[in-house]
C-alpha cells in the first residue's frame, strides 16, 4: 500500500496483529502467532524504502474467535488507532482480522477516519480505491460464509454423537468424570460420586423439601462436581443451592440417557440412578411444584409482584403461598414474600427470610392513601417527574436525537396521570378490579425495600411517568 508523496516522507508505523481461534499448540516455542507475525515483518522489511517500520508492540489474541471484537489484543489496536499511534495495520490474512463482515465494516469505517491503511500480506490490495474496497469486501463475505460453514458443521457433529450417546462437551457432572478417547468423549462412572448422587435422590424423598434438602447437604459438607481445567486451574466443588439441586435431581444423564433438545437418546454410558428412584423424584418434584403455585402469572393476586428486594440481601422478593389447616379443620392459604436468596440456600441465609404478604400490601396501601392526602408531597412529585423529563430530552438532543426530545417532551403533559393517580387514590382504589389495582401500585411505586432484621419497610415512589404500556400487569 502506497501514500501520496507528501506523507511518504514520514515513517508509516505499522502495527502487526493475529489471532488463533484456539489455544492448542500456543505453549510451543514457534506457534501460529510467531509464524504470522515472522511474516508480517518480512512484509514491513520489504516496503522499507516506502517510509515503513514495525511497531514492537505486540497484538496477539490466541484462542479467540473471529466471530466478534471482544477481543484483548483487538481492543487495543483499536485503541491505539484512535491515540493516533498507528498508520497502518498488517495481517497474514483478513480473516485473521475479522471473520464478521458487519464487525470488519466498523473497523474500516475507523480505519478510514484516522487515515490508517490496512495490509493482508498473502492477500494484497489497496483500500484507498473502489476496487480494493470491494476485494476486501468479497474476501471478508467468504470469511464469513466459511465461519457460518464451521457452525453447522460443529451443530451437526454434536448432534450426531448425542444420537449416538456420546458425551457432547460441557462441565462435567457429579457421578462421572470425562473419558477422553479419538472416537469422542463419554462419561465413565466415579464411583465414589455416583453414591453420593444416590443418596442425594434417596434424601430428597426423605427431607420433600429442595430447602430442606440444601441444608443437609451442607451439613455434610457436600458441594457441586469438582475437577481441574485444562489451564490447571480448580473448577466446581461449589455449595448446592435450590437451583443447582433442582439441575441434578432433573438430569437423566443419571439414567444412561443422553438429551439434545427435546429427545432423549440412549446414552454410551452407565446409569448411576435406578430408574424407579428417579420417577419418583420427578412425581415428588412435580407435586411440590403445583403445591408452590407455580405456573400461573399472577393467580393469588400478588399486588406487590417484582416490586420487593430484601435489603440485607440484596435480591428480590418472590411472591409464595402455602396452605394449612385452622384449630377448626378448616383450609387456610398464606401468603409470603420470601427472599430469593433464602429460597435458594434456605431460610438461615437471610436475616430476614420472608413477611407476610397481606400485611405488608395493606402497609403499602395505607402509605400511598396518605401521600394523596399530603398536597405538597404530591406536587413535589410531580416536580421530580418534570424535572427528570427535562433531563432527559435535553440529553436526547445532545445525541443528536430530536425526535425523540419532541416525544419525551410531550410526556410532560401526561404528569397528571401520575398526579391525579395519587391525589385520586383513595376514591379509585375500592372501585378497582385486582389487575387494575396492581396497575396503580407499578404507576405509583418504583421500590419497595425490606430490612427483616430491623423490621423496616421503605417506599420509593415513581418520579418518571410510565409511557403507555409500561406498568401493565
């Protein structure tokens, strides 16, 4: 590649980068990214009388693919490009680049705006004329085919070594470890994991509590499968929660199977669970699961559903419902929110696992009946909200977006759906079916904190206005 004669009298800096999609053969002494940069420096020596010289910096991404730019070494050039520390940018082959065409067109588009060249060393053209555009563009356009070629390549084999029971690559699970062999990977039997995930099904039916379940096994000391990378490092050996048991209890790898998709196929493997063992399981799991209410949006008219967080936690509060019977024989329901992290890892993990749910929704209630009756927390509401649209419309024409500064500032007139909403309140509220008042709640409150320990519940309201369909049940 060639500048005009004015620039040719300043060095051209050229900064050499490649990639290997995969880590294999990267620990040797020469590997693929040596010989790629080995030729790139040939190619700068080469173009000497021209003005150009090698940056020593070294952009080197090796097991990365050429799918996206979240990239190391990528992130770098492109940094340095913008730093104006690079004139020119030399690859073995433009795929070594990008094998994306929507990501190398960015990069050209930033190449082009700092004046920075780019050079393929086995596939050379110039990317100041129309011809040498369209060259990169159709060398890129058979990148990407061959790129997209590999993935359903690589779809198809997995399919097909589960059809044929093959392990198909993941983390390894508890009861197996991973046999390595060139006709493809399968399980082979730990033994002394595959009685302890026994038990763990046989325990279950003993404690019919995932919870229950969770602290148990950390009274053994029992965590989830633990095996050591290929880099060496310690993997696994976490506690069980209620997700990650749910995840075992669940898997019919334990039964000789293997899944891809929606089918189960015989798997090349030995079974470690009976299989009358693991029915039971999954009818005990079913039942639980219709007993906790699950399945249905909103059936037990949650009015505060994905407004409550915990706040020793730090995590959402889940609506949760239980029935019992009376002194008197008759059914009762009750209903909670209860912490997701205590759901998870059971109620010692929080201080403050779970409220009654119709006590704190008649707190809530009671609190917005008192903001309509209190005029000047209202109109400082109200305030807020303009003062936040403002904010926002002014920052939607600094991005150069004045369409939408004219719509967020026509949602300035709507603030008195939010002030009528509240100074309204009490005269709608007991006119209101139960999915228009959930409505009314979101329109009114963003947050609802809960401190268990303390027993303190806070309350921030909304100070943007909803756009149409934004609180909708």
């Amino acid at each position: 590649m060639t500048r005009d004669t004015k620039e040719s009298k300043r060095p051209i800096r050229c900064a050499i980068y490649t990639r290997k999609s995969s880590d294999e053969g990267l620990d040797q002494d020469f590997n693929s990214l040596d010989a790629q940069r080995e030729a790139g420096e040939a190619f700068i020596a080469s173009q000497r009388a021209e003005g150009w010289i090698c940056l020593p910096t070294r952009y080197d991404d090796g097991g990365f693919s050429g799918g996206s730019l979240d990239r190391p070494a990528v992130k770098r050039l492109l940094e340095d490009i913008e730093a104006g520390l690079v004139d020119c940018v030399v690859v073995y082959k433009v795929d070594r680049l990008s094998r994306s065409l929507m990501d190398f067109a960015r990069m050209m588009q930033t190449f082009e705006r700092r004046r920075v060249s780019f050079v393929s060393v086995t596939q050379q053209f110039n990317t100041t004329h129309s011809m040498g555009r369209l060259t990169l563009n159709i060398l890129l356009s058979f990148a990407q085919f061959e790129r997209e070629i590999i993935s359903e390549r690589t779809r198809d084999k997995i399919a097909a070594a589960r059809r044929k029971g093959l392990w198909g690559g993941g983390r390894p699970i508890l009861g197996y470890d991973i046999e390595r062999r060139p006709g493809g990977n399968r399980l082979a039997v730990n033994p002394d994991e595959a009685e302890r995930v026994r038990t763990i099904f046989r325990t279950y039916l003993e404690c019919g509590s995932l919870l229950r379940l969770v602290a148990r096994l950390r009274e053994l000391g029992w965590g989830t499968k633990s095996w050591t990378a290929r880099d060496g490092r310690p993997r696994g050996g976490r506690p069980f929660d209620k997700c990650r048991l749910l995840s075992l209890l669940t898997n019919h790898a334990y039964l000789g199977k293997v899944r891809h998709k929606d089918d189960l196929h015989d798997g090349a493997h030995e079974a470690i669970v009976p299989e009358d063992l693991f029915a039971e399981v999954q009818r005990r799991l079913r039942a639980n699961r219709s007993a906790d209410g699950r399945g249905s949006s909103n059936s037990r008219g949650a009015l505060l559903r994905g407004l409550v967080r915990c706040t020793a936690c730090g995590c959402a509060m889940v609506h949760h419902h239980t029935t019992g019977r009376t002194r008197s024989g008759s059914v009762r329901e009750y209903r909670y929110y209860v912490c997701s992290r205590a759901q998870k890892e059971g109620w010692s993990a929080c201080p403050g696992p779970s409220v009654p749910a119709p006590e704190l929704e008649r707190f809530v209630v009671g609190q917005l009946r008192e903001v309509g009756q209190d005029g000047t927390l209202v109109a400082e509401v109200v305030s807020e909200a303009r003062r936040r649209l403002r904010e926002q419309a002014d920052a939607r024409r600094e991005a150069g977006e004045p369409e939408r500064a004219d719509a967020i500032e026509a949602r300035l007139g709507e603030e008195d759906e939010l002030s009528g909403a509240v100074e309204g309140f009490d005269a709608l509220w007991d006119s209101m079916r139960a999915e228009e008042r959930e409505r009314l709640v979101r329109l009114l409150v963003g947050t609802i904190e809960y401190d268990g320990a303390n027993e303190r519940v806070s309350i921030a309201f909304r100070t943007d206005v909803p756009a149409p369909g934004e609180v909708a049940a």
